[in-house]
C-alpha cells in the first residue's frame, strides 16, 4: 500500500489537484453571479461593469504578478500567496447588497481569483517540459474543475437558488488556498537542460521579455485575447441572456459546463495529436470556431443549437489557450516564464474589459445580436494571426 501511495505522490499529481481549484470559483460565478446581480436590482449595464472592473486590476498587475514570481525562489511561494488572498477577498460580499459596495468587493474577488492562472500554468509547462510529461493532461484537471462548477453545482441553481452564490463561490476558493501547501517545487534544484537551452545560440529566447515583444510575437497572442473576451461574454452573460430568453434554468448549467466538456477532451488527448499543429494554427483555428459560434449564438437559436455551439468552446478557448502556453514557451525562456505569460493575461484582460462594458450596453438595446460584435472581433483575430505568420514563418521544431 505504501507503494501504491509513493507512485500516486507525484508533482504532477499535486499540481492536477490543484488545477482543478483553479477555475472552481469562476464555474460557480459564471452560473450564479449574473443572477445572483439580477436579483439585486442590478441591471445589465451595471453587470458588465462589475465584470469589467476587475480586468482593470489584472491589466494593471498581472505583469507585475508576474515578474515577482519568476524573481521568487519558486513559483510555489507566490501560488500560495496568491490562493490565501483570493480565500479572503470575497467575505465582504456577505454584507453588500449595492451596486456600488458589490462591485468594489468583486473587483478585489475577481482580481486576486484571476492572478492566479497565469501564474500557474507558467509553472505547470515548464515543470513537464522539465519532467518529460504531458502538459496537456495535468491542465485538463483545470477545466474538469470548471465543469463541476458550472455544469455540477450550477444544477443546483433551481434547488438553492442564486443566493447560494457566495457561500459557494467562498467554499472554493478556501479549498484551493488549502491545496496550495500541497503543490510542489516547479524548479529544478540543480540546472538541467530544457527546451530553450537546447536551442542554438543563436536562436535562443530572449532573457528580458521587452526584448521578445515583436510585432509577429504581441499579434498571436492579441488575436487569442480577441477571441477569449467573447469567451468572457458568455461566462458572465451567458446565464442570464439565456434565462431571459425564455431558457428553462435547469439547462444553464449544463450549457455551460458543456462548453467545457469538449476542452477536457481535447486537453486530454492532447498528446497523441498536439505536436503535428503549430502554435499559431491553433489559434488561427480558435479565431474561426469563434468566428462560428459567435455567429450562431447571434440568432438566439434553440437550446438543442445552443449545445452544439457551445462545443466549439473546446477549440475557441481550448486549441487557442493550448497556441498560446506553447507559442510563449517556444520564444521565451525560464527566466521570463511568468512574466510573459501575464502578459498574455493582461491582453484578454484588456480585451475582456471592453468586451463585457460593450456587451452589457449592447445587450440592453439588442439582445441576442449584441454577439455579432464577437463575430467581428473573431474576423479581426483572423487577420493578426495571418500576419504573424507572414511577418514570421514558424520555426519547424517549435509547434
């Protein structure tokens, strides 16, 4: 038995049980939240607000985030920290019930919940890179986690209603502060060759990060965050448009676990096929699946549709998110992991700043066709990533 346990006791192990906290908290906001604002009084301008201000504290730290982690000893100090404050942000939200006094105490809950991503999933790819394991299997536990959030508890939406939200949302993020001590050292004690330094000299990353921002490097990346801002649309509008539209509410839950169902699967099956694509195809291929989803879902189509758009969210936000982790690996170095990465982060925060601001106006006047304008920000993603491959041909080892 002891043995079984020893094999079982792997970093990757910890990490996935950690990952799957990562995104807990926001599976439960993305059913409940919007509702649970509703019921407040709060109408649909304000919610997209009170998802926007957060953005704007993620856009502001996120780099910087960043760049203290990577200065750390290791990423695990800062995970830690991270979890403990995002554990404690959300307990005012017991004692607001104002547009003014939610959207301060939601802005410091969204804030410190979104710091963490980054932040851990620099960690996680470089940790398998290291350790010859599958990136992609231990980042699928992330999006398992969304599921249970939304698909699972979110069925508990008809039995316990939204004012279930914060005694949900608090439940989660203090069971991911706990797994926080359980993760491992992210890296090595000693040095050990990795992918950038088996790279030619003279095609080595560059160690500063303002040194790899390259306009064929910044616009792959953009056209992701072009895409993911819609991707924030539906989770912060996505419940409550639909339950406007006449939606039976035991049906928004599934729907948006669904979305991620097909992400589980792809992350999972990552490895067999992963290798073959390029980096920037992916989230060329995420551009043109958000291009259709967004499309559709602009019609107010039936739920029966709503289910089959919301399984191209495995290649909008998976393939995209799958582009961008490795894209950022292959043209950057350990030194800068974190650092980029948050950088990354702060474009879909800008992106999804925007787009949420926009929507809820958009939404007010128009409904359902407020998502033409993510079918426009899909066309534009297009165009960023077929100039970054004509600006830069990918390298043929670097997917």
């Amino acid at each position: 038995m002891p043995a079984v346990f020893s094999r079982l006791d792997t970093p990757e192990l910890r990490v996935s049980l950690y990952q799957f906290t990562v995104y807990l908290p926001g599976g439960v906001a993305s059913v409940f939240l919007g509702i649970w604002l509703s019921d407040h009084g709060i109408p649909a301008d304000q919610i997209g607000i009170i998802n926007a201000l957060p953005t704007l504290g993620l856009l502001l730290l996120n780099m910087v985030v960043g760049r203290v982690a990577d200065r750390a000893d290791d990423w695990r100090t800062a995970l830690i920290v991270l979890s403990l404050l995002s554990a404690l942000a959300p307990l005012p939200l017991y004692f607001v019930s104002e547009f003014w006094g939610i959207l301060l105490v939601w802005a410091l809950c969204a804030t410190s919940n979104g710091l963490v991503a980054p932040v851990i999933d620099a960690a996680t790819v470089r940790m398998t890179r290291r350790n010859g394991t599958d990136f992609g299997t231990v980042r699928a536990w992330a999006t398992v986690g969304y599921v249970v959030g939304a698909g699972g508890l979110g069925l508990f939406l008809n039995t316990l209603g939204s004012a279930a939200f914060v005694s949900l949302y608090v439940a989660m993020v203090v069971g991911r502060a706990g797994l926080a001590f359980l993760l491992p050292r992210f890296r090595a004690p000693a040095p050990q060759v990795t992918l950038a330094e088996a790279m030619p000299e003279a095609a080595a990353p560059p160690s500063r990060l303002r040194d790899a921002l390259k306009l064929w490097f910044v616009l792959p990346i953009l056209a992701f965050a072009l895409v993911n801002s819609s991707n924030s649309v539906i989770g912060s509008f996505g419940a409550l448009l639909w339950h406007e539209n006449g939606i039976p509410s035991y049906y928004l839950g599934p729907l948006l676990g669904f979305a991620a169902v097909g992400e589980v699967i792809l992350m999972f099956a990552w490895r067999r096929f992963g290798g073959r694509v390029t980096a920037r195809n992916m989230i060329l291929a995420a551009a043109i699946a958000g291009l259709v989803r967004f499309t559709v879902m602009a019609f107010n189509p039936p739920v029966e549709v709503l289910f089959l758009t919301q399984s191209l969210h495995a290649f909008s936000f998976g393939m995209g998110y799958f582009g961008v982790v490795h894209f950022i690996a292959n043209w950057t170095n350990e030194a800068n992991a974190a650092e980029a990465q948050g950088f990354a982060n702060m474009l879909n925060m800008a992106m999804a700043m925007l787009a949420l601001v926009g929507f809820g106006v958009l939404m007010e006047y128009f409904g359902a066709y407020a998502f033409l304008s993510s079918s426009l920000t899909s066309l534009l993603a297009i165009f960023c990533v077929l100039l970054s491959l004509r600006l830069k041909p990918p390298r043929e080892a670097a997917i």
